[in-house]
C-alpha cells in the first residue's frame, strides 16, 4: 500500500490502495473514488459530498463538522473517530460499520443504511430521520433524543442501546424489538401516564 498526501490526490477521480496519514485536508469539490485505502487521524474541513469510499478505514480521524452528504460508503469502517455534527445525510451505507465513535448531533437524515452495525458509539440527538433501513444493528450505543422521525423500525433491535428521548412516529415502532424495562420510553406518545403500584 502506498503512502501518499492530500496534494497529490485532491485533482484526482480515482485513488486506490493507499495510505493517507496525519494531515488535515480541506474541502475536495470534484468527485473522487477511494478504494482499498486507509485514512489514519486525517481532519476533515469543509465540503467531501458526492464522493465514493469502498473497502476503506477511517482511523481516529476527526470529521466534526465536516459534509460528505450524498456520498457512497461501501464495506467501509469508522474506528475510533469523531463524528460531532458531521453531515453524512442522503448517503448510501452498506456492509459498513462504525465503533467506538462519537457522532452525537450527526446527520444520516434520508439515508440508505443496509447490512451495517453500529458499536458503542454515541449518537445523542443524531438524526436518522427518513431513512430507510435493511439488517441495521445497533450495539450498546447511546441513541437519547436521536431522530428517527419517519423511519421504520421493523425489526431493529435496540435492547443494548440507551434510547430515552427517541423521536419516532408511532406507527414506525411497529416490529421494533426492546426490552420490557424500555417500552416505558413510548408511554407518552400512547398517551398514558405509568404510575407505581398501589399498596
């Protein structure tokens, strides 16, 4: 694998079996495809849309606040990295990962995720709204008051992962699998009030 530079990829369309480390890179407009290619605590500033990543890992890199909307990330892994506010929305998932993350305020809004899995990352007020989901797994992550506002939940299962303040419409929940402990979370979208027992 060669080791290369921000400088002598950003003009190019297609970059393979590479090794990109500590370097911050600026906003590329131009459609590129990575493949085969590892990114290793690499900042990313400004504007990645439209871009291609397949068989790629990112390591430790920082992408807070970054925009790679519209992008494709396929057999993909997210190791370690700050995700804080990265915009990642009407992107296309599939066989990717993300683990030991932190991708709170982080936007997959209009997303297509399939056959990916999410470990241990928190996604506190991340938003998944309108996205359409297809053997997703969540593992012991942190998911208060994300948004997944118009997106089924058929058999997603979120027993493992924190889920208070979960935005989702009612029928959405249908085919959602939980623990009993958490059902308590969708009481006051039902309308009912849970009071103890009285002796």
């Amino acid at each position: 694998m060669d080791k290369k530079t921000y400088s002598e990829v950003a003009s190019l369309e297609y970059v393979t079996d590479t090794l990109f480390q500590e370097e911050i890179w600026e906003e590329i407009l131009s459609y590129i495809e990575f493949q085969n290619c590892i990114f290793e605590r690499i900042t990313f500033v400004g504007n990645f849309e439209s871009k291609l990543f397949e068989n790629v890992l990112f390591k430790q890199c920082d992408f807070s606040g970054a925009h790679f909307g519209s992008s494709s990330f396929l057999s993909v892994q997210f190791d370690n990295c700050n995700m804080v506010g990265g915009d990642f929305s009407h992107s296309t998932w599939i066989g990717s990962h993300i683990k030991h993350c932190i991708a709170y305020c982080s936007n997959f809004n209009g997303s297509i995720l399939k056959k990916s899995g999410f470990l241990e990352t928190n996604f506190t007020e991340a938003g998944f709204s309108g996205c359409k989901l297809d053997k997703v797994e969540w593992q012991h992550c942190q998911l208060e008051k994300a948004d997944f506002h118009c997106t089924s939940l058929r058999t997603i299962d979120f027993r493992t992962d924190q889920i208070s303040g979960l935005i989702v419409n009612l029928e959405d929940l249908n085919g959602l699998v939980i623990q009993s402990c958490q059902a308590t979370v969708f009481l006051p979208m039902l309308g009912l009030v849970l009071k103890e027992d009285l002796e």
